[in-house]
C-alpha cells in the first residue's frame, strides 16, 4: 500500500514537472508565456469572433474589427493560453447531432430531468404533432454545439410520443423551452420560458436565451448598492464580482451563477455610468473590467494567476477549488483511489494474466473501502455540531487554494484533462518504470511464482478456487500472490467427485505424510542414576534384576536423558508423544509437524490417516507450513 502510495505521489511530481517543460519549451520556441496577455488590436477578425464565441458574448451587429476587438477588451484581458485554448476548441468542434442531445420520452422523462433537477439550464425543441421542427437538423445541431459550451444541456420533445401532454403545457406549434432556475437558492423552483421570437437565427436564439439567464445575476449600478453587498453577509459569505462596461455579463459568468447555486452568490457591477468613483477605490476595484472574489478571509483577483483564463472551464476548476461541494472531494478521491490502485498492474510481478486478476480484486477491494469511508463522512456532516469544524475546513481550503502553487495545479489539472491522450501515455510510461525497477529490486529474490506461466498461475488460480469453494475447512489459505503456498493438487476435485462421502470432510491428500521429517531419539553417553548405585538397577545389591514385563510397565514414569544434538532444529524439544500420553525412550522413531511439535512416528501416522489433519496440541494444519519463532 505504502509503496503504491509512493509511486501515485512521484507520479503527479512528474506531471507537474512535466508541465513546467512544456511552458519552458513554448517560450523557447515563440518567446511567449501562455499567462502573457495579447493585445486584440493584433489579432484577426476571425480569432476575435472566436474569443467572443468561448466567452459568450453577442457579435451579430458588429461589423467593424475595431468595434469586436473593444468588446473583447471590456471582456476582460486576454492571454495567450485563453486564445490557444479558444482556436483549438474551434477546430475541434463538429457536428453535434443527436448524440449529444437527449430525446424526451414523454411527460415523465421531461419533468425527471428538466424540472425535478433544478441544477442546469436546458433548452428544449419541441416538435408538434405533424408539424416540422423549428430549427432544421444542422441548423439544431449548431445551436446544440454553441450552447454546450457553457453547459447548457438540450433536448428534444417530439408530441407524438405524448400529445396530451403538449396540449395541456400548450404547446401546439413547434416552439422552443428554455428551463432556468428562477431562485438563488438550492433546488430552487424552474422557470420555463418559450422562445417568441420572429428570427430563427441561432445568434438570436443565443442572446434570448443569455438575457434570461442574466436575469438571475443581481446587478448593480449605484454605488450605494455595491457598499450594501460588500459588507460581511453569513448567509452567502463568499461573493463573486463583475466589474464591467457591458449591458450584461458575458454568457459563461451567467452559466456559473446556476452551477453554484446556493455556494456562491453571483454579482455584476454595471460601471458604464457610474456615480461615484472612489467607491471602486475603496474596495480595491483600480481597472475595468475585473473579476473579484470576497471571501471572509480577503478579495482575490481573478485573472492574475496562470490558467485563469474568461471562460467557463477555467473559472469552473478554481471556484470548485475555493468553495467544493461533497461530490467534488468524492469525485476527486475516486480518481485517485483509481490512479493508485491501478498502480498494482505495474508493481506485480509474473504472468500477464496474474496482474490483471490482481488489479481487478484492487479495484474492487478499494473502491469498496472507498465508498463505505465515505458513508460516516456524509453522516457526519449532517450534525450540527460540526458547523464550525466544516466552515474551519474551508477556511484552511480557501487559503491553501489562493496560492501560485494551487493556481499551478489547476492550469496542470485543466491542461491535461483536455489532452487525455498525453496524461494515458505518461502514466503508462511511468508505469512500465516502475515495472522495471521493481525486477530489478527482486532480482535477488525472486519468487517462484514470479517466472511462472498464464497456464500455470490460471491452473494454481484454479485449484485454490476449488479448494476454497469445495473443502474450505482444509484450504483456509490466502488468494493467491507472491508469498503463498500452494501444495494441493486439482485432482482432488475428481477424487471429491468420484467418492461422495468426502464432501463430508475436508480432502486433502496424505501424501504429505512422507515428507515430515522423521528420527530416531539418540540417549546422552551417560546418563546419572536417579536412584541407587547404578543406572537400570531397581533396588539393592543382590537383588534380581525386574521382568520385561515389570519393566515395560514401569516405562511411563521413568525420565530417559536425550541427546539434544540430534535433535532436529526446526522442532520444538519435548520428552512426551501427547498422543498416547507417553514418554519418548531411547531409539524410538519420532516425527515433527510444520507447526514443530515431536511425537511418536507411529502415534501420528495413525492420527493423520485417519483424516485429522491437524497437530493434537495448537491445532495448526499439518499440511502447511509455518514460520517458527526462534
């Protein structure tokens, strides 16, 4: 596990190390930094569109390139990373289709997700009964890519499949729905809206859809506004401001304030005529526009800091960095319980076929573990009594998260889940690495099971299966790895099947019995009368010697001195077969159970045969072995 851990934890230094080079590669080759800011004036038409595009702001009537290049700049700054980002996305963008877009059922289907939900916003082409749709397919499947970008999610309901339900809703005529939350507040109630409009143009429809949704974003426009919502508020205590020269905010800034309902409250400051400039001094507002967090522990300047880029992604990643919900810090711990645990394909050495049935019992052993952790986690947190440790907790996060470093790891997070290719193939190769050193490490000891087969270790993965499933009394041994013992054989299955009475009693094979080690006791040179003037004598002198009889009788309680030297190492000295409750006398043949434990040969062969495969004395299996103390 620790060594798992160590190789997850070298593995992100590489990653972020690796970024580094990148950036170092790029300034080499264009003398540019991805967070240098770009002037618009320098920049096509074209690539200007696509900036306004990615930030979500409407172009229509803009025919001048001076006019869109000011539009950008009332935006917000513009860097090389955010223009980099916005052209590839534009070139990677094709037709969206029906597989990005959810076909309604019916009634049920619609109110589950559109309305039950109360967590996105959703635009709906409803189709009416025996009519056509009111944007064609490609021009649908435009307005489909447009919208995705900001997390807007779309549906088609065609009336055929329910018509009574479009009667009832009112929906006659082929229309469009757009569904947003009407409150600031969680699970808030769903307002929908049904676009009226003449134009049919996807540029119209997109700026009907983003003045709605503006709609919820609180604006303000006298000074005396901003001082009331500066001012510290314990029910939304972190705040996000716009400030701006814009009739609106930008289309990816009105997405956020729905995907953070209830966490943090969205604000836009409309400064285009504003009464009183020193008020924006006073809050620390020098420039238009800017991006500003209030948090309780100070304001942080969004935009300033590498990867901060105006779009929807970037601002995403670090408001769920400073303000996470549960499902965030659950999401982000199953990606690295994954990452670690399918580090065990590259530690585990042997046969392709034994790496991956490990790495499935992993996966499935830690996912496990994962999920039932977090159960008291979530049980916790409903308790009010720990209010102030959570809002401590966020605290520390807030802290921690406004740093260089954690704006480092967010550009590394955001640039590589884009470029999922680049992130499989380093963790591959830092795999194969750790593969490598790791038979170099046991290239000294290497166990047997590490040059077997994908026959063999199948075959060994079988008889451990049966035993388990077939005599699990005699095979409480562990899943197979690189320190077990296997010693039964998969004929035992054909033995168990071919005499019915042993599934009474666990089978195992008495061949073992041969392999025991096996002596005879040796006596001391001399050994010291106990009674008398000479050894072997009962009595005084002249006295005739006892019968063999007299003798064999007397036996038990008699003490005859060992030669210890004889003895076998890895068997515990005793002077008694607890078999037959006797003591051990000289030239007897004795033999040792794994477990170490001496008796008398013919004692234990009995106890064996007779399917008592286990020591009289510590119950230990006498087919397996075990490690003595020394």
């Amino acid at each position: 596990m620790w060594l798992k851990l160590f190789f997850l934890l070298l593995y992100l230094v590489v990653l972020f190390l690796l970024a580094r080079l990148f950036d170092a590669v790029v300034w080499y080759d264009t003398g540019v930094f991805a967070s240098q800011l770009v002037d618009p004036v320098t920049l096509s038409y074209q690539k200007l569109k696509t900036i306004l595009e990615c930030r979500g702001l409407g172009h229509s009537g803009l025919a001048e390139k001076k006019d869109v290049s000011e539009l950008v700049e009332k935006s917000g700054e513009l860097t090389q990373g955010e223009l980099y980002s916005a052209i590839k996305k534009a070139n990677e963008q094709t037709e969206a289709g029906d597989s990005s877009t959810t076909h309604f059922s019916g009634e049920m289907h619609f109110y589950e997700l559109v309305e039950d939900t109360k967590d996105g916003i959703w635009l709906v082409q409803v189709i009416a009964q025996d009519r056509q749709a009111l944007l064609s397919q490609s021009n649908w499947g435009k307005m489909v890519q447009k919208v995705s970008q900001f997390g807007i999610r779309t549906g088609t309901f065609n009336c055929s499949n329910d018509y009574r339900s479009c009667i009832r809703r009112g929906w006659q005529a082929s229309t469009l729905i757009m569904s947003v939350p009407q409150t600031s507040s969680s699970k808030g109630k769903v307002m929908l809206k049904e676009y009226n409009g003449r134009r049919v143009e996807t540029e119209h429809i997109f700026r009907w859809m983003t003045s709605h949704v503006a709609h919820r974003i609180k604006t303000l426009r006298r000074s005396q506004q901003l001082m009331e919502e500066w001012r510290p508020d314990p029910v939304h205590p972190v705040k996000m401001f716009l400030f701006a020269r814009l009739p609106q905010p930008p289309a990816f800034f009105s997405s956020l304030s729905v995907k953070f309902t209830g966490r943090i409250e969205f604000l836009f400051v409309d400064v285009r005529h504003w009464d009183n400039h020193s008020s924006l001094a006073e809050v620390g507002v020098t420039r238009s526009p800017s991006y500003i967090l209030k948090m309780p522990e100070g304001i942080y300047r969004y935009g300033n800091s590498t990867g901060e880029f105006m779009s929807l992604a970037a601002m995403d990643t670090f408001l769920r960095s400073v303000q996470p919900e549960v499902n965030d810090l659950f999401v982000l711990s199953l990606v690295l319980i994954n990452l670690l645990a399918w580090m065990d394909l590259f530690i585990t050495q042997g046969a392709a076929v034994k790496r991956f049935v490990v790495l499935i019992r992993t996966l499935g052993t830690y996912n496990s573990i994962l999920l039932v952790s977090w159960l008291p986690v979530l049980a916790l947190l409903q308790l009010p009594y720990l209010d102030a440790l959570y809002g401590y907790s966020l605290k520390l996060l807030r802290y921690a998260d406004t740093t260089t470093l954690a704006s480092l790891v967010r550009a590394d997070w955001t640039f590589y889940s884009s470029h999922p290719a680049l992130f499989l193939s380093t963790y591959l190769a830092h795999g194969l690495l750790v593969d490598y050193f790791e038979k170099r490490r046991r290239g000294g000891a290497r166990a047997p099971q590490d040059s077997s087969s994908n026959l063999e270790w199948l075959a060994s993965l079988w008889d451990w299966y049966t035993s388990y499933l077939l005599h699990p009394i005699a095979s409480l041994q562990p899943f197979p790895s690189d320190h077990s013992d296997w010693e039964d054989d998969p004929g035992f299955l054909f033995q168990r099947l071919a005499f019915p009475d042993l599934w009474l009693r666990p089978l195992v094979d008495v061949d073992y019995i041969k392999d025991l080690p096996t002596w005879r006791l040796a006596s001391a040179a001399a050994a010291p009368p106990r009674d008398g003037p000479a050894a072997g004598t009962g009595g005084a002198p002249g006295t005739p010697p006892p019968s063999p009889e007299a003798a064999e009788g007397a036996r038990p309680h008699q003490q005859p001195h060992c030669d210890w030297s004889a003895w076998p190492r890895d068997v515990l000295r005793s002077s008694e077969c607890v078999v037959c409750l006797e003591n051990f006398a000289s030239e007897e043949l004795l033999m040792g159970l794994p477990c170490g434990h001496a008796f008398h040969h013919h004692c234990i062969v009995v106890w064996l045969a007779g399917g008592r495969h286990r020591c009289p004395v510590c119950r230990w299996p006498s087919y397996k072995k075990r490690a003595l103390a020394t």
